[in-house]
C-alpha cells in the first residue's frame, strides 16, 4: 500500500536547491562511486574460497559461534551453510568484523607454521578489498560507530530499487518542506534525523557488524516534517492499495499512527530482515522532535504564506479521481461515462486510451474492438507504449481478431518499428500477404521487413522480404 501527500505543487519561487543537490549526491554516488562494489567483493570471495581459507576457517568459526551464544545468528548462519553454494557462507563469515579480530589473535594457534605465513597475508589482503566496498568503508556499524558514518551512510544504497524508491518519495515530500523550512534549515535538519535513525538502528543491537546504508531514515525523518508542518490541515493524499487508486483529503497527522505502526509491525513480523525498519521509526521520531521544537520555539521560521497558499487540486485531478472511484467501487459503466466525459474535456493521453479499452472490452466487446482499431491508425506509440499494444493484442484470441486490412497493416507497421516485435509484425505480414484483397501498400510492409533482417544480420530472411517486395510491387 502506497499514501503519499500531493496537496502542495512545485514552486519555482521556493525552488528545493538543496532537495535537487541531495539527489543529485546520492545518484552521482551510487553510479560514481559504488558501481566497483561487486568487483571488489566478488574477487575477495573468490580468494578466499578458491584458495581454501574458507574451509580452513569453517570449524572455527563455528567454534566462535558457539563462544558467542548468539542462537539466532547461529540459526541463520547453518542455513547459509546448507546451501549448496559455499559463497553464502563466506561471505557471512568475510563481513564478521569479530571473528577477523578473533582468528588474527588466534591464528598462530589453529594453524601450522607453514601455512600461518601464507594465511595470514591472505587473509589481510582479503580484508582490505572488503573494505574498499563503499558499505564497509562509509556504511554505518552499530559496534563501531562514528560521526563521519552517521552522515556517509545516509548517501550509499544497497541497489537501484533502493534508491529510486527512496528518492522518489524524498522529492515527494521534500520540496514542501523545504519550501516551508527554508533551504539551510531543511539540510540540517535531514541529516539530523539520518543521524537519529542510524542511532535508534544500532541501539537495536550495539555488537552487530552488518553495514547500516540508505536514505530511509533520513526521509522518514522529512515525512514527519510534512506531517508536523501541516498538522489538523486536511490535506491532498494519493493512495494506490493493489486495483484501488485515487486521491482523498484528510488530517495530515492522520497518517502518523498508521506509519508508526506499519514499522513497528513490520519489525516484530520480520525480525531477521536487513531492513532497517528501527531506523525509520528513529527518522521519524528525530523529524518529529525537530519540527515540534520549530513550532513551540521558533514558529517564524516557517514560510506561513507558502503553507496556506490553496494548492487544491485541479479540475482535471477532480475528474481523474471520480474515474478511480468509480471502479475502485467496480461500478465499470459509470467509470467509463466519466472516462468518455473527461477525454471530452481535456483530451486523453495513452494512458487513459489503454484504460477506456479495457473498460470497454469489460463491457462492451465489439466497441473495444473498433476503439483499439482507432487507436492503432491514429495514435504512433513510442517503444513502452508498444510493449503495452502488444499484450493487448496476444490478450485477443486469434478467432476474434477480425480487423480490417489497415488496421492490421499499421499495426505490423508499428511492430516493426522495433526487434524485439518482429514476431507479431511477421505473422500479421503473413496474413495479410495470404488475403484475397492485398494491402495496396504491403510491398512497402515488406520491404520494411527485409531492412530489419537486415539489421538483424539475418540473410535468409532479407533475401525472402526483398524478393517478395519486388514481387508485390
């Protein structure tokens, strides 16, 4: 389930400078910085695998699993051990700050003089490409905490996903609250509540050695922001809950016990997850305390003209929102009614066309049918916008795709305007190559066939299209 608060538009005059300069920092990072992760990672373990450290240090290391009495790491670590790819395991073993500490002290002792010189150097060299790995060099260590990590961790992330979607909400309700704290106050008061969520994260368990990374807190933190800024305000929400999408006005602070909560439960259902969800509750919290100081302390700091400014919805959103109500409600005919009104009004973009197609394909068979016709020999879809044709098109049985010879013509013409829909552009050549009343135009369809081939480096198949180019002209 997704609710985002959309009651408040850019603003140029209050232009988020500092929210653009966040984001920039943490892409640039991501994709600068940490793209040699996995290198570096990946050619430790497979040193310390292929060269059999890890199966010399196994035993022991159950050894000081058993010293350390932890159960449920203990737990965890055997099921990475019944894994039947050893990298699981060492790497659980690679990241354990401790037992590093542990096996050096003790290495003289486990192993023999001979190979003690050889596993040392090893080890250490290990080691070090560990930690050239942006989440152990910069990442934040509960059992090893420092002010420099309390700020890095907050700009390194564990992948793509995890950065687009922070991100993505980040901006949502970032550029309100920068725009209503001002943009020294908003920086200070974003890596504060970071600084909060990776300490309320460690105090969860203050031995641990697993990296904490990401702007999760951070931007929990700037929820609370928005929340606390607008308080008892009924504001604009966005909600997408599975099919149920639409917009709903409510208390801004409405929405605190349901995302409290939501961690909270989230944390006692997974407790073994590597998500922080301890982090984003001490976000939250941090933000909270900061904005309530603001407003019992110092409330002029607020930009009260930007807070009040009526940024209601639209009438077009208004209309958009009656559409998703009514088949949140699954009342189709009254969903389409008010589709067909508002493509009147302010036109449809492809979107809203691949909706009302399939309303109408609920409800209405045969005008789906002749609407999907329509919107083939008008509309030229760009290469996601095909991809979307394409399965409407395989969704239609074959007995029922009676379309007329233009129909079918563009819509092979608009298959081939890439490769990986040739497939569909060659079956419907075929059929229409195959009907009594050829397309006046199919030589061109063919000709158009043999250039992709071409490109494809398929002789055989450019050969075939060029003859029957020249044969249909």
């Amino acid at each position: 389930m997704i609710i985002v608060p959309t009651e408040k538009r850019f603003d140029w005059q209050n232009a988020p400078v500092v929210l653009f300069i966040i984001v920039i920092l943490n892409v640039l990072v991501f994709y600068a910085y940490q793209s040699g992760d996995s290198d570096h990672f990946e050619e430790a373990l497979r040193i310390y695998v292929s060269d059999g450290i890890y199966e010399q240090e196994l035993p022991h290391y159950r050894d000081f699993l058993k010293q350390e009495a932890n159960q449920e790491k203990t737990a965890y670590f055997n099921k990475m051990v019944e894994h039947p790819n050893p990298g699981y395991a060492a790497a659980f073993i690679l990241q354990d700050e401790l037992f590093y500490e542990h096996i050096l002290s003790h290495g003289a002792e486990y192993f023999t003089a001979d190979y003690y010189t050889y596993w040392r150097y090893q080890r250490e060299y290990i080691h070090k490409l560990i930690f050239e790995v942006s989440f152990k060099k910069y990442g934040l260590v509960a059992s090893d905490i420092s002010i420099t990590t309390l700020i890095t961790y907050q700009f390194l992330h564990g992948g793509v996903m995890h950065l687009l979607g922070n991100m993505f909400f980040l901006i949502i309700c970032g550029f309100a609250v920068e725009a209503s704290l001002g943009h020294r106050n908003f920086l200070i008061f974003y890596l504060l509540s970071g600084v909060g969520a990776g300490l309320a994260q460690s105090l969860m368990d203050l031995s641990s050695t697993m990296p904490l990374v990401g702007a999760s807190g951070s931007l929990s933190g700037v929820m609370a922001m928005y929340l606390g800024i607008f308080r008892l305000k009924k504001i604009e929400f966005f909600y997408w809950f599975f099919v149920f999408v639409g917009y709903f006005r409510a208390p801004a602070l409405l929405i605190l016990p349901f995302y409290i909560g939501n961690e909270l439960f989230s944390l006692w259902m997974n407790p073994e997850s590597n998500i922080g969800f301890m982090a984003h509750v001490g976000g939250f919290v941090t933000g909270a305390a900061l904005i309530g100081y603001v407003l019992w302390r110092k409330p002029d700091v607020l930009n009260e003209d930007y807070i009040e400014q009526d940024q209601a919805a639209t009438p077009e959103q208004l209309s958009l929102d009656q559409i998703y109500q009514a088949m949140d409600k699954f009342q189709f005919e009254t969903a389409l009614k008010r589709l067909n009104q508002h493509m009147k009004e302010y036109l449809g973009d492809f979107k809203l066309m691949i909706l009302k197609y399939k309303l109408l394909a609920a409800l209405k068979p045969e005008e789906a049918q002749a609407y999907f016709s329509q919107m083939i020999k008008t509309w030229r879809p760009n290469k996601s916008q095909l991809l979307e044709i394409e399965k409407i098109w395989q969704a239609i049985p074959k007995d029922n795709r009676n379309f007329d010879q233009e129909t079918r013509y563009k819509l092979a013409w608009n298959f081939m305007t890439t490769p990986e829909h040739i497939e569909q552009a060659v079956n419907l050549f075929e059929d229409l190559y195959h009907s009594d009343n050829k397309h006046p135009s199919l030589h061109l369809l063919a000709q158009k066939l043999a250039t992709v081939y071409k490109r494809l480096e398929n002789r055989t198949e450019t050969q075939k299209y060029q003859s029957l180019a020249q044969e249909l002209s």
